[in-house]
C-alpha cells in the first residue's frame, strides 16, 4: 500500500515493528528483506510517488528534476562549486541513475577492513551481488546500446592502447530512449521504483509518499523509538500541516548520503565522536565538451555502455601523485544540461548551440580523499561544505586532461572546457593548459551524485558512527542503511554496493528484532 | 571546517554589498532612474519584486541570443519562470538570486559607469557581464554564475527551441508536475494545480 498527499486527510499515529527512512536503494533494499522475513514494515519518503503507467516521467528535465530530485536540480554546496544531485521520489535517486552497476573492487572492501569494517569483504557481499545482479537484469551493455559517443570513445581509448569495458547495466527491455537521469519512462531501467518498492510492497510492506521525517525519537534509555514527521502537499513541498509519529522496535536510516546526517543532526542524537555529518565524500564529476566533425547526438541511446577502469586506483611514487584515481567514461547530457555546461553567453554560446548534434564529451568520477562536512543552519537547513582540494584536485586535472587526450584521439576537432572562459584545446600540445585552468567555484561547475561516509562505519566508537552491524554506536536500535555508512568512496558507482550492504543490515535488524 | 564562502556567508556578503552599492546608487542620485517596469504579463511575480524581475528578464536579454525563428528570452518568460522556481524552494536559493540581482543591477557603479545595469546600452551591459564572469572577485563570478546558469536552463527547457539545436524532443507526452514551473501555469496563482 502506498498512500499519498491527496489521501492524507488527518494526523497519522503507527505502530510498526520497523520504520524505514527512504525509498532508495539502502531503503529499499532492506524494507523487502525485512518485510519478507514476516516484521511489519513502515516505509517513509519524502518525495512523491511518480510512475511510468500515470505518465509522470515525461522525459523533460524541468518536470522530472522538480519531480525526482532532492533539490530541483539547484542544489549546490555552499561555495557552489559543486551542484548535487539526490533523490527524492520514491525509489530516490536510481529513479535518476544511469543504471551502472559495479560491484564494490575487493581492493576497496579489504581497504574498508582495515579501517575498522567486519562483514563487508567482497566474499561477503558476493552472494548478495550475485542476487542483486539477478533481480535487477544486470549484464555487460551490448553492442546495439553502444551510441555514437560510446563507440567514439572506444576508438579514441583503442587509439591510446587503454583497455575498455562494456559497463554492467541494470535494464530490461531498453528503448534507447536516453532519458535515464530523467527517470526511464518505459520501466526498462531497473530503479528501485520497478524493483524493490514493489517487492517490499507485495510482501506487506506499507510506503508513505510525500512524508519527510522530521527527527527519530528515543525512549528513556537512549535507544530508537520511532520518528517525527510531516505530510508534505505536493504542490508546494511545504507541509501540509498533517503529521506523523509511528513508534517502532527499531528505525533504519537510509535518507542518502546527503540527507541522513541531517536527520541525526536535527534529531540531536548522541554525536560522542564529532563525526556526524563529517567525512563527505561525493565522487565530484569533472566533465568536457568536445566538437566532432560529425553528428554524435550524445543524448541518445544509454549513456555509458563503455568506459574504462584503467585508472581507478591513483598511483604515487612515494607521497607523490602520478595520475589516475577516478573511473573515466563517455558523456551524456540532454540539450538543457549541454546549454547550462557550455561556456559563454550571447551569440558566443548561441554558436555552441548550433552545433550541439555534433558535441560530444567525456566524464569522470573523482575518489576523492579530502572530504567536506554537511552542518545545519539556524533553521535547521543543511549547508554542505566542500572544495576540490589538495590530491583531489590533482587528481581532477589528470581526469580533465585523460579527458582531452580520448577526445582528440576520437577525432574531435575542438575540445571545450568548461571553465569561464570557456578555454579551447586544439591538438595534444595544449592540453598541459589544463594545469591552470581556474576550477575555482564560480568558475567551474561540478556535479556530485554519489554522496558516501558521513555516518562512518567503523569499531571505534570515537572515531565512527556506526558499527559493523549497522547499529549506531551511540543510539540502540537505529541502524544506517545508505552509503553515509562508507568510511571511503567505494571507488565505483555506488548502487550497487550500497544495495549489497543493505542486505547485511538487513541480517543485523533482524537479529535484532529476534 | 568551513571551506570557501558558505551560503549564509554568499547571502551576507551579497547583501552588504549590495547595501553598500546601492548607498553608492542614492548618493549618486541614480536610484530613481531604475526603470520599474516589468516583462508584459509579469505584474505579480511570485517570489521576487517587479524591478527584480526586470533586472532578471533584462539579463537573460543578453544571456541568449535566439536562434532565427525562436522564441526571445522574454517570449519565453524566462525570468518568471524562475521566479515560480524560487516559490519550491526552501528560501536559501531566493536569498541568494535576489542578492546576486542587486549586485548585478548596481555592480556597475563599481566600474565607474553612472547608471545600473538595466540602464546600459546592450554593448555596455555585454561587456559588465564579460567583466562579472571573469572577475577575480569570487562573489560577483558566482552571482552572474548562477543567473546564467537558471537563464539557460529556463529557456532551453522550452520546447520551443528544440528544432534549431537539432534536438528531436521527447518520446512521450507532457505531463506538468504538481509543482511546475512550466511557462503554461505562470499566469496562474501557485498551488493551483489539481490534487
Ligand atoms: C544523475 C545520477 C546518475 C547516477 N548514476 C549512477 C549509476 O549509473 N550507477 C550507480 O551505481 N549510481 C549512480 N548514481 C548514484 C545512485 O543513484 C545513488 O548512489 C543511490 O541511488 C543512492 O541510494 P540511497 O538509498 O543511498 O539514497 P537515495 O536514493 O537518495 O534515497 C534516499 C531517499 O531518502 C529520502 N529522504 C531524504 N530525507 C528524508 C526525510 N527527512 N524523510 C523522508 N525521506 C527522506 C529521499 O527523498 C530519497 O528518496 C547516480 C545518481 C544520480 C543523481
């Protein structure tokens, strides 16, 4: 059952074995698991509720970013350096997603190990991937979703002699019809909306649109009791002055990487560490434009079936960065967001316009090191704080300049940088320009959809948030289910991994719950 | 930690300066040269005043230049379509479009002009926007920043401009959201759409 703003005619009180806060892929996941194990099941969302069957997902990205993301579209940190893009739908952002699918590299499990995290090995996660990657119809892309932009960037990395991959996708039935981060019209895309909403849902789960949870309670012994929250009216995302409490034996937290730091922090749970809302990381996203000589139309078709992992990993000579520490893949932005990225006003960025059909361009997720802070104003507002810094910005450089060299390679005749000036890189002997190019904010628009590590997991109760078993350290019986849980970046597009320990939380509440 | 400008340290920032600018603009007797009109159709914005929004519809003037047989920034009332767009949002965003158009507006008296922006010719609103966008003061690059940005973003979100940047359009239907921000719903009031 899933109720809605327009049936909410009254305030709301519930008695639940479990409330589950957000519908993404940590909430999700674990509202299905615990709801097929018999315990009643209280999901909470603060977005709406938008399908495909009612024609919500209209493909145009002022209705969909208003619909589906946690900011409009607008949100941006507090330098505005970096726009951030988050859900807030139910299914949250893979209703945005481009469907990649990585597992979490061992590398990185047995990184997170030493850092205090028991039970999330690749050997641990990998029968819950091997589900995941099932249930979800996730498989190498083939050579039909390959638009021309993919195949371009194959023949520019060939040309570099990088070895390329076809990316897993999790999709059935695809259309091309390019729309992804609008939210897929056609349920080809497997988000949690056509996946594990409806299996929580058919397994007696019950799901609140429009219902953003104001704070977790506690009971007289510090342990979780249930949350606070408001009815929104759709219509102007304000509360609608209808509210909710609901008393539960337990409350998982899976709001986002963005957004359950600012629950904690609203709600004034325990904080004995200082580490609530510290160690942001969000995956910032360098990107540059590239004129080809023929039409690419990057909008169509999926955006990433290819890229490559040849520089996943950083590498140093001692304390000394060399290159590398980020995935790099082929772009896709629809004509508003090429409009918004490409440099210049007037008739300067009229004549990019006239020649969007033939623009291209790459992309890359930087695993960032040198992480922000998310912190409230005196409204309780959240304000996230954060710049590209120190190895980060090295390592975005690099990103840049790998970004030039495979477009080049590919045959583009102009590389354009997105910077201010909107500064232009001709043939390889300019591309050392990318060592200057001011990426302050204000000059330089990054996006960030992959939020992780400021509810840490770890051992240490003073120096991390939550345990291995998901349980907060400070407050009994509230478990974080998302990628705030991460202590680093998974190195990769997190969906998946953050789906694969959902499924151990979801071990841990049931034991808890007996 | 803190790192660069916070919000609240954008908005204070871009208010204080924009009192200090606009003292400037009453000393040099200027202010009540500011043109109070407002984009035809527009008389009740949402969020911001009529002269805000004249500002705004003055720079996405010069933000896009149309494609022959396209719809000007007004046509496709690009400024009221922001102003809406503000009405959704929590109150920070607001804040700091409405600081960023106050330096915009009196940020040429910086430059030793005698009038605002909305009173240059466009040659000279051209080149204070140029001046804005490579300025090494990080406040006045952030405000054009962003207006730029919701400018571009509010006109080629009209479908009207597909056709000429070669973009074939969508594969279903329009659907307006309950809380649209789409040219067909600005004239009427906010919270209106059906339930
Ligand atoms: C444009 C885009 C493209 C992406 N592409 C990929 C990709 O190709 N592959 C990949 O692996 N990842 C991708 N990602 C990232 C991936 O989608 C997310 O990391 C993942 O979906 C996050 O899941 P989550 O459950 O942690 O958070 P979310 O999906 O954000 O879910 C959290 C939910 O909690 C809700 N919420 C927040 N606060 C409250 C509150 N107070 N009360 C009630 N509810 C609340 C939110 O509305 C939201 O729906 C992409 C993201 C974006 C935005």
């Amino acid at each position: 059952m899933i109720l809605e703003y327009t049936g909410v005619t009254a305030d709301r009180h519930e008695r639940v074995d479990v409330v589950v806060i957000g519908s993404g892929c940590g909430g999700a996941t674990v509202a299905k698991e615990l709801a097929a194990a018999g315990h009643s099941v209280l999901i909470l969302e603060r977005g709406g509720y938008y399908t495909s069957g009612r024609g919500d997902l209209d493909q145009r990205a002022d209705d969909m970013l208003a619909r589906i993301d946690g900011g409009r579209g607008l949100d941006t940190t507090t330098n505005g350096q970096i726009g951030l893009l988050y859900g807030n739908c139910v299914g949250g952002a893979s209703v945005h997603y481009w469907a990649d699918s990585w597992r979490i590299p061992a590398d990185r499990c047995a990184r997170y190990a030493t850092l205090g995290v028991e039970g999330h090995e690749d050997s641990d996660l990998a029968p819950h991937y091997a589900r995941i990657e099932r249930d979800l119809n996730v498989h190498p892309a083939p050579p039909e979703y390959y638009n021309r932009m993919n195949l371009l960037f194959d023949q520019g990395a060939g040309r570099l002699g990088w070895h390329v991959e076809p990316v897993p996708q999790a999709r059935k039935g695809c259309l091309k019809s390019g729309h992804c981060y609008q939210g897929c019209s056609f349920d080809a895309k497997q988000s949690q909306l056509v996946t594990h909403i409806p299996d929580a849902l058919a397994a007696g789960a019950v799901l609140f649109a429009d219902c953003r949870v104001d704070a977790i309670t506690t009971d007289a012994g510090g342990r979780a009791s249930g949350v606070r929250a408001s009815f929104l009216d759709r219509r102007s995302g304000r509360p609608s002055g209808h509210t909710l409490v609901a008393e539960s034996r337990c409350v998982v937290l899976a709001a986002g990487g963005y957004g359950s730091a600012v629950i904690w922090l609203r709600s004034r749970l325990p904080n004995g560490s200082g580490q609530v809302g510290k160690n942001l990381y969000c995956n910032p996203v360098p990107y540059l434009h590239a004129i080809f000589p023929d039409v690419v139309e990057q909008w169509s078709n999926i955006p990433t079936a290819t890229g490559t992992s040849d520089f996943r990993l950083a590498r140093y000579d001692g304390d000394r960065y060399l290159e590398g520490g980020y995935l790099l893949h082929p772009n896709q932005l629809q004509p508003e967001l090429l409009a918004v990225t490409l440099p210049g006003f007037g008739i300067e960025h009229r004549r990019l316009m006239d020649v969007l059909p033939r623009m291209g361009g790459a992309v890359a997720w930087i695993d960032d090191e040198m992480p922000g802070e998310i912190t409230l104003d005196r409204r309780g507002r959240p304000l996230y704080h954060y710049e590209i810094r120190g190895v980060d910005e090295l390592k975005t450089r690099d990103a840049m300049k790998k970004q030039a060299l495979v477009l080049l390679a590919a045959g583009a005749t102009e590389v354009i940088i997105p910077d201010t000036p909107g500064t232009r890189i001709r043939d390889q002997h300019e591309i050392a320009r990318l060592d200057d190019v001011d990426i302050a904010n204000g000059a330089f628009l990054f996006g960030a959809p992959h939020p992780a590590g400021s509810l840490r997991m770890g051992a240490d109760a003073r120096t991390s948030v939550v345990r291995s078993t998901h349980e907060a350290h400070e407050v009994p019986g509230l478990f974080v289910a998302d990628p705030s849980a991460f202590p680093l970046p998974p190195s990769v597009d997190p969906s998946l991994g953050i789906m694969a320990w959902s499924y151990v939380a979801a071990n841990a509440v049931r034991a808890h719950l007996g | 930690m803190v790192v660069g400008l916070s919000r609240r340290g954008f908005l204070q920032a871009g208010l204080l300066t924009s009192g200090a600018l606009l003292g400037a603009a009453v000393l040099a007797g200027c202010v009540r040269s500011i043109p109070d009109t407002e984009p035809p159709g527009d008389a009740y914005p949402d969020v911001l005043s009529r002269r805000e929004l004249a500002i705004l519809a003055a720079l996405a003037d010069r933000v896009i230049t149309p494609a022959a047989g396209t719809p000007t920034a007004r046509d496709a009332r690009v400024a009221r379509r922001i102003d809406r767009e503000l009405a959704f949002n929590d109150g920070s965003l607001a804040g700091d479009v409405r600081a960023a158009l106050t330096l915009i507006e009196y940020g040429p008296f910086l430059d030793f002009h005698l009038r605002p922006f909305t009173r240059l010719s466009p040659a000279e609103q051209d080149t204070f926007l140029h001046t804005c966008a490579e300025s090494g003061w990080t406040l006045r690059r952030n405000a054009f920043g962003g207006l730029r940005f919701l400018c571009l973003f509010f006109y080629y979100t009209d479908d009207r401009t597909w056709r000429s940047i070669g973009y074939g359009g969508t594969m279903v239907d329009r659907k307006l959201p309950e809380a649209a921000n789409a040219r067909e719903v600005l004239d009427q009031p906010l919270g209106s759409a059906r339930a």
